[in-house]
C-alpha cells in the first residue's frame, strides 16, 4: 500500500478509535454499573462455569489490583481520568440482544456492580535508534516510519466486581450477546453512531473463565480492527478494548494484548 494510502485509512479509522477509545469509559463510582441495565434475564445462566463467590472487591481492593505503571514492560499505564467518561445511558445500540458488546467496549459495568477502575495501557514508541538517509525515505522508507509510527496499540481496561453470581453471569451475558451480534450492530455514543461491521471469535486464556473477539467497524466505506477481550476471575470481570492504528492500514497484524491480559490475570489472582 502507498503511503498516501495508508494515511488515508489511518485517518479515516481514527475516527472511530477517538470515538471508541478516547472516551472509552463510563463512571469510575462504585455504583457506575448499576446504570447499565441490559435486560440480561434471558442469558443469567448462560456461563458454563461455576458460580462465583458472593463477596465483591471493593473500591479500594480494585485499585489496587489494577494495572500499575511498570506492570506491562514497553507501556504507559494511566487512570482514566474526567475526559474519558460516558455516562452509561449515554451508549444504546440498534439491537437490544447487542448493548452487553456495546458496554464492554465502553467499559461500562453490567448490572450487580459494586465498584469499578480503569486504565489506559498505552504502547511506548519503539526507539532501535536506526534513522533513514533521505534516499532510503525516497525509495519507500517513508511509508514504512509512517506504519511504524502509528505500529501502537491502545488498551482501555476495565476492572467490575460484582454481587452474588452477578460476575459470572455478566460474563455469560456478554458471550451470549457476541455470539448473537456477530454479523454486526450499531452503537451511539453521546450521539455519534458507530457501525460495527461484524464480532468474530479469538482465542485468549486466562482467569477463571476468559474470551476474547475481534471486532470490526466501518467507516465510510473503511474498516478498522479492535480487539475485545473479557475475563472473570472469582466476582471480577475485566475487559480489555484495545485499537492499533497502523492495523487500519491492513498491511499490520493486530493481535489480542495478551501481554497486558495477562498482566492483568495475575493482579487478580
């Protein structure tokens, strides 16, 4: 792909990733989940495996078994802060059966919610302190520091703990709702639509239970990749929104960040 090509497309697919990223939460307050009614009756039981303990972490036990600095090598890991927050009500989708997807892209908490924490786990430039001459620039090295430069991916991190069996049925509700939406969706957020083109199985490991999708938007007529990950461990769902730019470009490969699941697994052990 020519440079002017992969511009283009980054340009285009940074559209969605300011929508879905850069205000990729809802509020961090200890009763935030409570907002996110979703109708999950249908898929309380829809998880396979065992019944989580009742007691939720709190406030506090949640920040401090959030992602710290230094805790994924190679990356920047911040709070999410004022300027990331959506309220709950604020996301709806076109499909009922879809807004579980839709809030865990958004970090919202299900319902049964006791207290929540975000990050922002953001991947440090590569310095391999190789610079270009002007001729290696002129014969196609410009394309290829573009594609390196934007070669970052973008994790929002949601860490939700839950009351009674509300955890674990958070995460059946989830799966259930991927399964059905995989052809697609449309999610609103603080009124700006966001086609999700289709919501297709990863593989990913990890906690007591884990599942992972790559979903896939559109926008005017340019697709672009995000990775979803989600994982229970004891009554403590996490899921993971991550985005790579240069992956919009297609000549890019955007895998799962398993290295910050699994940063993050062993936080929650």
């Amino acid at each position: 792909m020519r440079a002017t090509a992969v511009r283009r497309t980054a340009l285009a697919a940074s559209a969605a990733a300011l929508t879905l990223l850069a205000t990729a939460c809802s509020g961090s307050s200890d009763t935030d989940g409570k907002a996110g009614k979703n109708d999950r009756a249908g898929a309380a039981g829809s998880s396979s495996a065992p019944k989580a303990p009742a007691e939720a972490l709190s406030a506090d036990e949640l920040e401090k078994a959030a992602l710290a600095q230094g805790d994924v090598k190679g990356t920047k890991i911040t709070k999410a802060g004022a300027a990331d927050e959506v309220p709950a009500d604020g996301v709806t989708v076109d499909k009922k059966e879809c807004l579980p997807v839709a809030h865990a892209m958004y970090g919202v908490a299900q319902e049964g919610s006791a207290a929540s924490a975000k990050r922002k786990v953001i991947d440090e430039p590569k310095a391999d302190g190789k610079k270009k001459s002007l001729e290696e620039l002129a014969e196609g090295g410009a394309e290829d520091a573009f594609k390196d430069a934007f070669d970052l991916t973008s994790t929002f991190v949601a860490l939700h703990s839950y009351e009674g069996t509300a955890g674990a049925d958070a995460f059946g509700a989830l799966k259930k709702a991927a399964a059905d939406c995989a052809g697609g969706f449309t999610a609103t957020v603080a009124g700006t639509p966001t086609e999700v083109v289709s919501v297709a199985e990863e593989k990913v490991t990890g906690g007591d239970e884990s599942a992972a999708w790559t979903v896939t938007s559109e926008d005017d007529g340019e697709k672009a990749p995000f990775k979803l990950v989600a994982l229970r461990k004891g009554n403590t769902v996490a899921t993971f929104f991550a985005f790579n730019l240069a992956a919009a470009g297609g000549d890019v490969t955007f895998e799962v960040p398993a290295e910050v699941v699994a940063a993050q697994d062993k936080k929650l052990a």
